[in-house]
C-alpha cells in the first residue's frame, strides 16, 4: 500500500518570499486546490489517497482506492493538516516534496531545500548552458537587466518567474509598452529582481520526457508525453506518435540532467518539458520539474489499458443545483476503466455554479481521440452543462 497526497500549486512554497512579482495576467486558479483528487490516477488498489476536500462517492466508484480527506484546513499546503500517524512507516509517494512534506516524512524524501533549487528555472537554466544544449535563455537580476534582454530580442521574448508553472507568472513581452509597464510594476516592488528572458522560438509541438531518479543516482527512463496548451496554460497531453522525436536518442539526451540532479541530491519523480521546432530542432530541457505531473500521470494511466490514454479536460459552466454527479450521469453508458474505450473521471468533487474544470482520462485508439471529444462534449452539453473555452485535443 501507499499513500499519496500533495498540493498543486507546489512552486509558490518554494518561491523566495523577497522576489519581486511579475504583473498578474489573471490572478491564482481556485481550481487548484482541489486538483489533488488527480492523484486517482496513480492509485493502485488498495492505496490510500489523503486529499483536501472530501472526494465525492460518484468519483471515487471509478477507483479501487481508499480516500480520507484532511478536517476544515486552513490555507497552506495540505501536508501541514495530515495527521503523522497516517503516514508513519508507510510507503509515501506526495506530488511534490515541500518543508511541510518533509516535516511530515522525514529523512526518505530529499531536502525540501534541494527540492526547491532543482525545481527553479534559474538552475534548469544555468545546467542547459552548462551542457551547451539549445534553447537557453538569460536570467536578470534588475529591471535595467531586463530592459536590456528584451530589447536585444527585439521583443520576440518569453519572461518567466522562476518558480512560475503551468502558464502564470509568465508574460510574453512584444512591445515596448508591454516592457515599460512590467518594468514600472517591478521598479514599485522594490524587492530582489529574478526573471528568466527566453526567446520565443518557432515552435511545432511541445512534450515532455519523464524518468524516476533513484537514491543511488541511477534513473529510469519511463517515457514521452506530447502536450496540447492553451496559450502557456496545460489542456493535455498523452503518448506521442514515434516520428515526433526518437526516444531512446531523448533519453540518452537526458544523462547531464539526472547526474546533475543526483549530484544537488535530487531523488523521485522528474519531468523535463521541451520543444519541437518548426525546422526539425529538439530543444530538450525548457525547465525541469523535480516533482510528478500531469504528463507523468498520463503515463500511469497509459500503462493500465491496451488502448492509449488520453488526458484532457473541459472547463464547463455550471447551473445552481448542478455538479460532479449531473457530468457522470451524462456519461452513462461511457464509462470505462481503460479496459475498453471510454471515459474515466479525475475529479471534480467541488464543481459547482457557476462552473470550474473537470479533468478525464480517455481510453480510446489515437485515430478516435476527436471522436471522443465531441461524444463527451455533446453529452454534457445536453445535460445542461455547457463546455465554455477550448477543448481541442490532449
């Protein structure tokens, strides 16, 4: 048995309190502290799966797995609310190791410390120049620093937080004005300045290489994930066609970033984005996520079925009175375990009005995948949820 648990939105417990802020483009998701009912989907039978808010019955019928939920928490991350006894002697697999992971666990987890220098986009960056791979980008300590990447870009620039995730606290700078009013937001902070400036490239499809880095510092290639975004933000992802880049070249590619992980002390989960360019380029470290992920969860689920598997999501507008059960009944007669086409709910317990996202594993042959889509979508749509935003393929 093991037991699983973790909070989302990891990188803002390891960001420095001091670093000055890049102007919000729409503020933090409240989805996100539910999102660890997600963690279904690694769960083998039996597991334990502690979460912040209680998982709805409809939901969980989907899984062979046990479920408690942490009593009324207070905001922070939810390993500070288990209780120790829970995970005393147990096999723990958390989504992310932060202080109060470790606080919580101990010595078989790597040092929140260690976990957090891996995971910034100021180190990933530094060990791709150091490795002389494509794709590296020049971290500014001020805002004259910044100015001055841009602009040598000729505003062709991507500026990152470097513990930004998945979309926020990253801005795309094409103009001077863009670069103006985020120069005066950081000049009126007056903190320490730490940014990462990345020319946009010419991109062609985004994905992912995943492997699990053990104590003794030996890693285990476990698997590519191409990614479908929306703009920065994550929609999907599942296994790639074999022409979109040779596997066994990408993971060999990877051997300077598992021996510099090791080295920093680094063992668990690890997922590198990356990028196929337009030309035909591989650009294999982006930034480096020394936690597990939605593209890993793909993954793990991809593994349970003779199909392939699909993640992805709708983001859905929700009448009073409506919720999780009123999706899984539109789903009736769709249903699946991934042992025959179908649909497997994730979560979406607090789905409530006037809407929120709700995140599914399809099981279907790659060819079906559009097909699929617009199955489900139709389904909720005629139970009077209606999908809002875009729901283009995983």
């Amino acid at each position: 048995m093991t037991v699983r648990f973790g909070t989302f939105d990891a990188e803002t417990w390891w960001r420095p309190p001091d670093l000055a802020e890049l102007p919000s483009v729409g503020g933090g998701d409240p989805a996100v502290g539910a999102m660890d009912e997600l963690l279904l989907g690694f769960c083998a039978p039996d597991d334990l799966l502690i979460t912040r808010y209680p998982i709805h019955p409809d939901v969980l019928a989907g899984h062979s797995v046990r479920s408690l939920s942490v009593a009324d928490p207070d905001p922070g991350p939810v390993e500070r609310f288990i209780d120790p006894e829970l995970v005393h002697g147990a096999d723990v697999a958390p989504y992310a190791v932060l202080p109060d992971t470790a606080r919580l666990v101990g010595a078989s987890l790597p040092s929140s410390e260690v976990v957090a220098l891996v995971n910034s986009k100021t180190w990933s960056n530094d060990l791709v120049i150091e490795l002389g791979l494509p794709g590296a980008g020049r971290v500014v300590r001020s805002p004259e620093e910044l100015v001055t990447a841009v602009t040598e870009l000729d505003f062709r620039a991507l500026v990152k937080d470097p513990y930004g995730v998945s979309g926020r606290a990253l801005l795309q700078i094409s103009t001077p004005g863009v670069l103006r009013a985020v120069e005066r937001v950081l000049r009126k902070q007056d903190r320490r300045v730490e940014l990462l400036v990345q020319e946009k490239l010419p991109k062609l499809h985004d994905f992912s290489g995943h492997f699990q880095l053990h104590r003794d510092g030996t890693a285990e290639f476990l698997g590519l994930q191409q990614m479908t975004n929306k703009g920065f933000r994550h929609l999907g992802s599942h296994r790639p066609p074999p022409a979109l880049v040779d596997e066994g070249w990408y993971a060999e590619s990877l051997a300077g970033v598992t021996d510099a992980l090791a080295k920093a002390g680094y063992w668990g989960p690890v997922g590198v984005d990356a990028m196929l360019l337009a030309d035909g380029t591989v650009v294999p470290v982006l930034e480096i996520n020394a936690r597990q992920s939605l593209g890993l969860l793909t993954l793990h689920l991809d593994r349970r079925t003779e199909l392939t598997a699909h993640l992805w999501q709708l983001e859905l507008n929700v009448a009073p009175g409506k919720g999780i059960t009123d999706v899984l009944t539109a789903f009736d007669g769709l249903l699946t375990t991934g042992d025959r086409p179908g649909v497997l709910v994730l979560n979406g317990s607090t789905l409530a009005a006037p809407g929120g996202r709700v995140y599914f594993a399809i099981f279907c042959h790659t060819e079906e995948l559009g097909s699929w889509q617009h199955r489900l979508t139709a389904a909720v749509d005629a139970a009077g949820l209606t999908p809002r935003g875009m729901t283009d393929a995983a």
